[in-house]
C-alpha cells in the first residue's frame, strides 16, 4: 500500500492486515513510503521486524500510483490486492 505521514493509522492499519485468516505463507505485505517526516517509517520497520511478511519501500515518485507501481515490481505473488491505511478490513 502507498502511504505518506500515517504515523497515527499505519500500526493499527497493518495489525489488521497481519491478523488477516489469509493463509500466512502466501501474504506479503508491502509499504511504498512516499517520503514521510514523521514516524511512518520507524512504526513499519519495527513490525516487520516482528513479522517477515511486511517489507517497507520507497516511493520516490511520491504519488499513491507511483507507490502501487513501486509495490507490484516489488510482489512476488500472483495476486495483488490493494489496500488503504484509512480502511478497515474483515478478517476474511
């Protein structure tokens, strides 16, 4: 997902990605971070240091499609879903 200064909504945002009933071993959660100044970054870097499946990025080109754009080429997986740090999600 693209982000840029979510320090207030990006942990709450991405425990509810991780808690996902997805099977565990076929999610990869990546950040595309468009240069934050606040404490996005730091809060992602020390989840994925709690969680393998979350990788952070850069996104130089700043803008959320630019983001996406970052994130595919960075995907291994078949399918991409698209999420939004202001969104809530079902378990399943």
């Amino acid at each position: 997902m693209p982000c840029l200064d979510e320090e207030a909504h990006i942990e709450r945002f991405l425990r509810g990605v991780i808690e996902q009933d997805y099977p565990a071993d076929r999610l990869e959660i990546v950040v595309a971070d468009g240069g934050s100044t606040d404490r996005t970054c730091a809060t992602v870097q020390r989840l994925a240091a709690e969680d393998p499946r979350i990788a952070l990025i850069d996104n130089p080109g700043r803008l959320q499609a630019a983001g996406m754009n970052e994130a595919i080429k960075r995907s291994r997986g078949d399918v991409i879903v698209r999420m939004d740090v202001h969104a809530e999600y079902a378990r399943d």
